[in-house]
C-alpha cells in the first residue's frame, strides 16, 4: 500500500496507469539482474489483495528469461488484433521468439492445450493459487502415457499432471494464437478470481529487498 501511496503523490504530468506501469517494469529488470470480454468482475489494479500481502511464495521465479519490456497490462484494452475494447486477464510481457518460460511457484501441471487464441497453454496449479502461460512454442500431443506439450527443438517434455518446481524451465515464447508479436501472456487466479500478476511481482521485490536490509 505504501507503493501505490507513492505513486499517486508522484503521479505530477502523468498518467498514474502509465507511471506506475514504467516503475514495475525498473522494479522486475532490478530483481531479475540480481538473481476474451468480461466474464466476471476482475480485482481492480490499485488493489494489493490480502492474499497477495500475506503468501508463501516471496521468493517465486519472475516467469521469463531475457524480459525485454511489459506490452500490455491487467486491464480493460484495445485489443491489437481487433481493435475492439476488452478486459485483457493477464500481464504481457515481450521477449525475444524461444527464450524460456520459468514456472512461477511450485506446483502441479493441470492444464494443457493448443487448440484456443491463447495459443500453446499451460495452466499449473499451486494451493489456492493458478498460473496460466499462453502463446508457447510446441504443441499438445496425447500419447498413452498422458497429455504432453512437446517442443522438441526447445528440448521441453511436459507432462499434465507432472509436478514442477519454481523457476523450472516449462515452455519458450512463442506465436501461437491470437498474437502480433513473441510475447508471454502471464495470467494469475486466487481462490478462481483473477489477479493483477503486476501487483504479485511488485509484492515478490518488495519482501526481497527487505530480507536484503
């Protein structure tokens, strides 16, 4: 709360969306170098949810490599394929076509598919918590041993059901689905309600720099 106070004393000639969107993107580059229409009510971004500001996860994997920049935030949006204005579930964030995707929090792989506009898809379930990782590279293949997202070249074998740990390299940036460019789209649910994963980031480098104090 403390944050977002800040941001609205310092919001002078701005936009506040826009400068506090330029301050997570410093606060995530900072923490990485050191180690569609609505179908429900979302939870508004200026909100730092109980759940987030009490949790065992403070020291999850920020969710891809070689992050370049943040291309589109929680919120209601002008779609870039479209064009219509929608609520827009997750958090973009562009890299480089096949860098690798980290799973955020340890847990069990409960969903994949390929077959939607999200593209390549894997949803992982930790406690309350669920994590969905969309416009992979590969595909889903049903095989007799179970469901698998294959990305032979990325050399990446995920299995459905398959516990994985935090920071565990799932998938790669891709194309897949509705996309104009290599990006991940990052979607976080608590209790089967959607979160701004820009405040669980904000929340992770607030309690690591504290432990650093």
């Amino acid at each position: 709360m403390k944050l977002i106070a800040s941001l609205r004393r310092t919001a002078k000639g701005l936009r506040l969306r826009q400068h506090y969107f330029l301050l997570l993107t410093l606060l995530v580059m900072a923490t990485c170098i050191a180690i569609g229409g609505v179908k429900q009510q979302p939870l508004q971004a200026q909100t730092v949810p109980a759940a987030i500001r009490n949790n065992p996860w403070q020291y999850a994997s920020f969710p891809v490599e070689n992050f370049q920049a943040y291309t589109s935030p929680f919120g209601y949006r002008t779609s870039p394929v479209d064009g219509t204005t929608q609520f827009h579930y997750g958090l973009d964030m562009a890299a480089p076509l096949g860098s690798y995707v980290r799973n955020w929090w340890g847990g069990k792989v409960i969903e994949l598919s390929d077959d939607t506009g999200c593209g390549t898809r894997i949803a992982i379930q930790s406690g309350q918590w669920k994590h969905i990782y969309c416009h992979l590279m590969g595909h889903v293949e049903e095989t007799p041993q179970g469901r698998y997202l294959i990305d032979r070249e990325g050399g990446v074998i995920l299995g459905q059901g398959q516990d994985v740990p935090a920071s565990a390299r799932i998938a790669r940036v891709g194309m897949t689905g509705r996309t104009t460019g290599p990006h991940l789209h990052w979607e976080l649910k608590y209790a089967d309600k959607y979160i701004d994963p820009a405040l669980v980031l904000q929340e992770m480098y607030s309690r690591r720099s504290a432990a650093r104090s």
